[in-house]
C-alpha cells in the first residue's frame, strides 16, 4: 500500500510547478488537481521515494496506469514510457505550432503520447481555450 506524506506531494507539486510533468497541463489554468502518481508503479516494485514520483493530471495518470513501455505508433514497436526523473521534456516532446496537439520526437516521445492519450478528443479543445486566453 502507498504511502506518500503530505510533506512529499507538497515538494512534488513545487518541483513540477503544479503542472502534469507528462503533458505540460498546468493546475492553474485547468482548474483541476493534479495527482501525485508512481513513474514504476508500485505493483512492479516501485517506491514512495521523490525519484519515482511524478505529478500527473487526472488523463495522462489515468491513462498511463501501470504501464511503463508503449508503442510507438510509427514503428510498432515497444519502448518505455518518458520517465520525468530521467528524460529531459524537450528531447521527446514538442508542440504544433498552433499549441493545440503534442508531437513526439522520439519513439519514446511518441509511445507517450499515443499510450497515455496526450491528444484526447478532451484534452484538444481545451487547450483552445487556453491557448487563446
């Protein structure tokens, strides 16, 4: 059973700024909270240490589950997920430049984007609004 202490989600929630360290959704501008989530999930033996915890927003933490690989849709093939403790955003990860939709780099960019659904049918028309604000 996870345990992670108030003093631990609060550092979390500074380190990432209140936004998802997956898809950029910043608490503030969503209004909804985010979730304190395990990169390796405990059921595969991960820790409630701050190097396995990333914050998540309620999509990209319900979507990613317990997976921890994905595949890329251009290959097919399976590579990890982004862990945000290792992988630096940018090298994976880019906007369209309307800021709309989430473009992957790398196939580890792309098997995130496709298996935590970074670009629902939800999560799209929002980001309208907040690109136009």
């Amino acid at each position: 059973m996870s345990y992670v202490s108030r003093e631990l989600r609060k550092f979390v929630y500074t380190r990432a700024n209140h936004t998802c360290e997956y898809c950029q959704t910043s608490q503030q501008i969503s209004g909804a909270q985010m979730n304190v989530e395990h990169i390796l999930p405990l059921a595969l033996g991960g820790e409630d240490t701050a190097e396995n915890l990333a914050l998540a927003c309620a999509w990209c933490n319900s979507y990613k589950g317990t997976q921890t690989h994905g595949r890329d849709p251009d290959t097919d093939e399976s590579h990890p997920l982004f862990n945000p403790r290792t992988d630096e955003w940018t090298t994976h990860f880019t906007w369209r430049e309307d800021g709309l939709m989430l473009l992957g780099l790398t196939p580890i960019g792309r098997a995130t984007i496709h298996s935590l659904k970074m670009n629902n049918e939800y999560i799209v028309p929002a980001r309208r609004y907040w690109v136009e604000a």
